[in-house]
C-alpha cells in the first residue's frame, strides 16, 4: 500500500531533550515536506526536500532540522524542544513539489 | 506574497442541504490548485485537483470544485452533504513558477447535523 509512514504518533516530552519524528515513503517521491498544523493557523511548511541531499527551509524552520539521506525518509529533528513547539507535525510526499501531497497520519507532540 | 484565503471559518448545514466552500488566492501566473479534507483525529486526503484543461474538476465522495480564472476563485462544492462529511477542508494553491511552492489555506471547519 502507497503510504507515508510518521513515528510516533503522539509524543510527549520536556522542554531541551532532543528528539527525533521519523518519515518514510514508499512511493518512490522526489518532494517530501513537513508541516505543522495549530488551530486557527493552518498548515505551515517546516522545510522540504527536492530531492537527496537538497533541503530547505519552509515558512517556520527555527527550532528544526531536517536531513534527506536517502530518498524514502526525511526525519525531523528538534535539537532543544521547547513548549512552543506543541503542535500536531505532519510528514507529506509527492511525485514532484507541484504535485498533490500524500500525507502521513501526524505525530502530536507536547514539549512541557 | 502569495496567499490563500477561505472566508468561511466554520459552516454548519443540515444533511441534504447543498454545500460551497470558497477559496481565493492571490498569484496572476499559472497555477496547480487543490482541495484536501480531514476527518477528525485523521491525516489530510485529497479531495481533487485542478492543473489545466476542464475548469470544473470532479473529486471523491461526490465532492467538485470550479476553478474561475478571472476571479482567482477555486470553490468547493457537493449537492447534498451527509453527516459524514462532517471534516475540515483546505484549499491549497501552488504556484508554478520557479518558487514552486504549495501554500495553504487556514481551513474550513464543515458540520453537519444530522
């Protein structure tokens, strides 16, 4: 089944340890994005990959990293998590960056 | 900048009743142009897209949208909504150019009472 992958799905944690959110696609797709979503805000881009090895940053991208090694996963990393960084994380691929996402299932995340 | 907007926040409609959710976006070159709908507690799922050809494009679930250039309009629309259809519904818009990127609108909240 055609799917993007998110671990986990609901996470809490406190404010500084490090934590990772995983993505992984199985559909071969050059784009793959992360977003946040927060009541009355919508969707924002995190950051995005093209492809292997070529990241950037969306419209929120401090407080995140993200790498791109190889063309299925696209992790995302909070290095120093803080509390407004709560917020529901979504993981999205598509064929190319026009193209229609296919999302993941979402990681909710509480940093206290 | 680009930007897309969705005037309704929250719509609340009896079952049966007809459904349109409208979507504007601000771009004068060409565009890709989506809906998504998410059920609550679920992951967003496209509902139909829109890149050229027939601007009255037909989705899943019964759902279409109308895409009128001259107005910068994308609305959604179903004939006869079901209490299923009870979801949140963004419209997303991408601007093909060398920015490339898919914006997103801030949602609409659709209930419908059974």
């Amino acid at each position: 089944e055609a799917q993007v992958t998110q671990n986990p799905r609901y996470l809490i944690t406190v404010t500084g340890k490090k934590l990772t959110v995983t993505c992984s696609q199985n559909m071969n797709h050059e784009y793959m994005s992360w977003y946040r979503q927060d009541p009355g805000l919508g969707l924002r881009q995190i950051y995005y990959s093209m492809n292997v090895e070529v990241t950037d940053k969306g419209d929120v991208p401090e407080g995140y990293k993200v790498s791109r090694k190889e063309k299925r996963n696209f992790p995302l990393i909070l290095e120093s998590p803080s509390p407004n960084q709560t917020s529901l994380y979504f993981c999205a691929s598509s064929p190319t960056r026009g193209d229609g996402y296919t999302f993941g299932s979402g990681t909710r995340l509480t940093v206290v | 900048a680009q930007s897309v907007s969705q005037h309704n926040h929250h719509v609340i409609l009896s079952e049966a009743a007809s459904l349109e959710l409208g979507c504007n976006y601000s771009y004068g070159g060409t565009v890709n142009l989506f809906w998504y709908v998410q059920y609550p507690g679920q992951h967003l799922q496209l509902l139909l897209k829109y890149f050229s050809g027939d601007p009255l494009v037909k989705g899943i679930k019964g759902f279409e949208a109308e895409f009128i250039k001259s107005k910068f309009s994308f609305n959604l629309r179903k004939p006869s909504v079901q209490w299923s259809d009870t979801a949140e519904y963004f419209c997303a818009v991408n601007a093909r150019s060398r920015d490339d990127k898919i914006i997103f609108g801030k949602g609409t909240r659709l209930h419908i009472l059974p």
